[in-house]
C-alpha cells in the first residue's frame, strides 16, 4: 500500500514538473514531441520514380505482384538489360522493358548503373557527338551497351569495348532531355 502511493505520488511530481516545464519554455526532445515517421512502401528507395536500372543477373523473373508469392508472368534473361522502374512496394519494383511488357522484381535483381539497347535498325557508333563523325562501330537491334553520358541528343555507350556516340532516338534508356554525367 505505502508503495503504491509513493508511485502515484512519484507519477504526479514527474507529470506536474513535464506540464510546468512545458508552460516555461522548456523543450521536450526531439522523438517525444515529433510523431515517429513510417517509412511510404510505395516510394521506399527515395529515388526518382519513374527512373533507368539495369537488370543484376541474368534471369529476373517478373511476377503479376510485389511479393515472391505471386505468378511468375515473364522470364528476363539478358544481363545489364536497361528496364525502367515505374513502381515501388517495399523492395519490389514494377519494372517496364523495351517493349512494354510490365512486371514486379525483387530490388535485388537491379543495379542502379545504366545501360542502352540498340532500337530500330543496326546504328553506327560515331567517334564524336556528330552525324558526319567517324564510324568506331556498329551495333545491331538488340544490342545491349553501358551508357556512359549525354551531351543534348548524343550519348556515349559502350558496347562491348567499343565506346562511341548515338543520338537518343537510336536506343532506349534514357529519357529526353536527361543529363547523365
């Protein structure tokens, strides 16, 4: 009994020094008087949404939902294959290929390094940021290369050791206009 009321009487000091220490300015920290922030599943990376990765490994499987309990729908199996990220759950992303086929991959199966894929028909590699540069290579439709930069409408890829520039219009991976440095 005396240790009950010496508890009650011991809650009400601490809670009458809080209310007048609160009446005289002085400030509570920062966790108890701001509520704790949870984390948006839907937006968990931070980053730009929609936004180019490349594929880690070389078979993704892309499922009909953010979870590993969904149907597979499609099988990717190109290494370094530029996708787009579209949507994000948690660490699952919604990805878009090339060709507009759509699915959910774990965020572990992405690298955040960029990449290119040849469009259209075959196209020439140019030595310099110029429609009349010198040719350094020739890259068939399909052909998957690493994006090193952009300057305007040109760009710089790599594409199995051969480094030269193509205008945005001759592959997918980037965005019009997007500054990759």
């Amino acid at each position: 009994m005396l240790a009950r009321r010496f508890a009650l009487s011991a809650l009400t000091l601490f809670f009458g020094v809080g209310l007048i220490g609160a009446g005289c300015g002085l400030a509570l920290p920062a966790s108890a008087a701001e509520p704790r922030k949870e984390k948006d599943p839907t937006h968990a990376s931070g980053l730009a949404i929609p936004r180019f990765v490349t594929l880690r490994v070389g078979e993704v499987n892309l499922r009909s939902g953010p979870n590993g309990s969904y149907p597979i729908d499609w099988v990717f199996t190109r290494k370094e294959m530029p996708v787009e990220i579209i949507q994000e759950f948690d660490t699952w992303r919604r990805i878009r290929d090339w060709e507009g086929s759509e699915g959910w991959v774990h965020q572990s199966a992405l690298a955040g390094k960029r990449g290119a894929l040849i469009t259209g028909q075959v196209r020439s590699l140019r030595k310099a940021p110029q429609s009349d540069a010198p040719v350094v290579a020739r890259a068939e439709i399909g052909v998957i290369g690493s994006l090193k930069k952009c300057q305007g409408d040109w760009c710089e890829i790599d594409v199995k050791g051969y480094r030269g520039w193509l205008q945005r219009s001759e592959f997918w991976g980037t965005y019009p206009g997007e500054k990759i440095e």
